[in-house]
C-alpha cells in the first residue's frame, strides 16, 4: 500500500502531537533552508523534537518523505486559464515559481510520473484543458511543456548554486572572462558566437523563459493545425 493510501496511526495525547502534515511541513522548512542534504527521518525528528521511532508511523522509508514533500509543493501549482495554451502556460510559469520558493524542488521532479494526490490533481486540470486535441498527441505535448520547464529550472538553480559557491554573480562571472572570450574571438575560429555575444539582445530569466516558453507553444499550435506526426488533423483551431 502505498503512502497516501497508508492510514496514519490514532491520535493520542503527548508532549508533541504528530501527523503525516507536520513531518512535512518540517521536512520542507528544512530543505528549504539547507537543501535536501539537510532532510533525514533524524533531522526532522529532532525538528520536531521526537524521537525518531515515532515517525515511523507515518512513513517507513526516506523516499515516503521525499515523495510527500514534493506532492505537497505541488498543491502549489494551481493551472489556470482558458484553453490548452493559457493552462499550459500557467502550469509551467507556476512549476517554475515554485522551484523559485523550494529550490530542491529542482532535483525532484522528472523523471517517473509524480502520483500523490496533488500531482495527479495538478495533471487532470492539464488534460482536462487539452479537451477536443487528439488523444494521440496530448501526452507528447505536455510532456514537451514539462521537459522545456525542467531544463529550464534546473538551469537556473544551477546558476543560484554556482553563486553561492563561486561568490560571483552572473555579471562577474562575465567580467571575469570577458579577456579569455576576447582572446578567444581574436583567433577567427568562432565567428557565430561571437556575432551573438557581441550583438544579440541579452535577456534576463524571466524573459528568457517566457521567450523559450511562447516559441515551444507556438510550435504546439502550428503543429496542431497541421497534425503532429500521426497524421490525424487536428480537431481544436490554433488560437
């Protein structure tokens, strides 16, 4: 039986009541400050000033705790708008506001379908907007949208992390190696990337995101229109 399926134990008078919500709360306050490293059934008992058995009753393994952790961030990401373009991309400006607040978060989605019940919640508001886009394709595509917002998280985090680290900010990282890229350029060898360095607008994150994030819907839409790969003409008119 899996954990959101698992009751919790009776409830019973103590020094310091426990539930399955508290060990998160506690779990998550303490990622939020010293990363997932700093998260350990030992850790969040001694948080909340318990022993570590009694947890024990409320999830048996570490993963148990990861796995709510990151089903309750996501009751945080709340898809809205109309239509299939609107939601998509409210779901992936809010995934990236919540990595934003929780920047662990950056490490554990991907990867197998997140099933607790805020994640599944999360993904039935998403296939709900993609009503009258063939069946077919409607996976590929959200699956497309969640890809773009994790590399493009996990990016960022990276940057916030190289930081900390480094003790240089992005401007002085470039400052540092603007003579390296100058010398670099001299030799003829990298004319393109040098034509971007030196004449392209340089965005911020935000822009670079929604920039990223209009080309990749634009693309959906395009593709709709004309039948993605299956074949089968599309039944929603592009926005």
């Amino acid at each position: 039986m899996v954990v959101w399926e698992r009751p919790e134990p009776p409830e019973r008078p103590t020094p310091a009541p426990l539930s399955r919500e508290r060990i998160v709360r506690a779990a998550i306050r303490l990622a939020d400050a010293d990363g997932l490293d700093a998260v350990s059934l030992r850790k969040v008992a001694a948080a909340l000033e318990v022993g570590p058995m009694r947890l024990y009753g409320y999830l048996a393994t570490k993963e148990e705790l990861l796995d709510l952790m990151l089903d309750a961030v996501y009751a945080e990401i709340r898809p809205a708008g109309d239509g299939w373009r609107e939601v998509l991309r409210s779901v992936a400006e809010a995934t990236r506001k919540a990595v934003h607040r929780h920047e662990w978060l950056a490490d554990l989605i991907g990867g197998r379908p997140q099933l607790g019940p805020h994640a599944m919640a999360r993904g039935e508001a998403v296939l709900a907007a993609m009503d009258g886009v063939d069946v077919d394709v409607v996976m590929p595509i959200v699956s497309a949208v969640d890809a773009y917002v994790i590399g493009a998280v996990r990016r960022e985090m990276a940057e916030r992390r190289a930081e900390r680290s480094t003790g240089m900010d992005q401007r002085q990282w470039q400052a540092a190696y603007g003579p390296y890229l100058m010398r670099a350029f001299a030799t003829g060898r990298y004319p393109a990337l040098e034509t971007v360095v030196r004449d392209a607008v340089h965005l911020d994150a935000d822009q670079t995101f929604q920039t990223g994030l209009g080309f990749l819907l634009d693309g959906i839409a395009v593709g709709l229109g004309a039948g993605i790969d299956t074949g089968v003409p599309s039944r929603l008119t592009p926005p």
